[in-house]
C-alpha cells in the first residue's frame, strides 16, 4: 500500500526524540537531582532539631507551672507527672511528646545545668554524637 493512494501524507523526515538524546536529559536530571537532594534532606533535619527546642521549651514551661502549683518540681523520671491528672484534677500537658526521632525526652531533677534538665539524644537515639546525632539539651 502506498501512502499516497491512501491520502496520507507520507514523510521521511519526521522528527522525535533519539534514545541517546533522552538518556542525556536523564544524567542531566539525576546529576540536578544529586545536587539539590542533600540540601533539602539537612534543611529536614534542621526542621527536626527546632521543633525538639520547642518541644523542650513547652514541657519546660509546664515544669515550672507544676512547681508554681506544688512547690516542687516531679522527681526524676516524673515528666509522666505532668500529663496525668493529680489530686487537684488538674493536668499540664494533655500528653507527653516524645521527641521528633520518636524517643522519649530525658528529664533530670535538679540538673546539672539548672533547677531541671530536658534532653533528647538527637537523631541516632543515643548519648553523645555530632551533627545531627547530637544531644540537644533544655539548656542550649
């Protein structure tokens, strides 16, 4: 059958895309990709570390409204303190956060930078680290 015959029109120099041509625009993409990647990977975990200063700052507001309210700040280990009702009926925290890597926030009284330490063992969930794995405490 001849395109012309059947009122198509026929042409030999029809334009698209070579497979070489899209596998440079793919290592193009891929080098971009690896390049900007990175940076909104660290600027995640920059996220992570503000919001576990904040979190620190909230539980420790609702420590020194405890103490207000007790004369006293909880004993060690005794965060749980704020988030269950007492005699009073009265709670301080409607629960207790853990921090953004999903570990639980140490609390110390008396600590030794203050009347209470918060912290939390950063990203890797364990005492000391750098970066982004390192302790983050109430009194940084």
């Amino acid at each position: 059958m001849d395109c012309q015959t059947n009122g198509l029109n026929c042409r030999s120099d029809e334009k698209g895309f070579t497979l070489l041509e899209i596998m440079v625009v793919l290592v193009i993409i891929g080098v971009l990709a690896a390049l900007v990647a990175p940076r909104f990977l660290e600027r995640a975990d920059e996220a992570k570390v503000d919001a576990c200063k904040v979190q620190m700052k909230n539980i420790g507001q609702a420590l020194k409204l405890y103490r207000l309210q007790h004369g006293k700040y909880p004993a060690s280990g005794g965060l749980q303190a704020l988030a269950t009702a007492g005699k009073d009926g009265k709670r301080y925290m409607d629960s207790l956060p853990k921090d953004p890597w999903g570990n639980d926030f140490v609390y110390l009284s008396p600590g030794v930078h203050g009347d209470f330490d918060i912290l939390s063992y950063g990203a890797d969930g364990h005492a000391g680290g750098s970066g982004f794995d390192a302790d983050i405490g109430s009194w940084q």
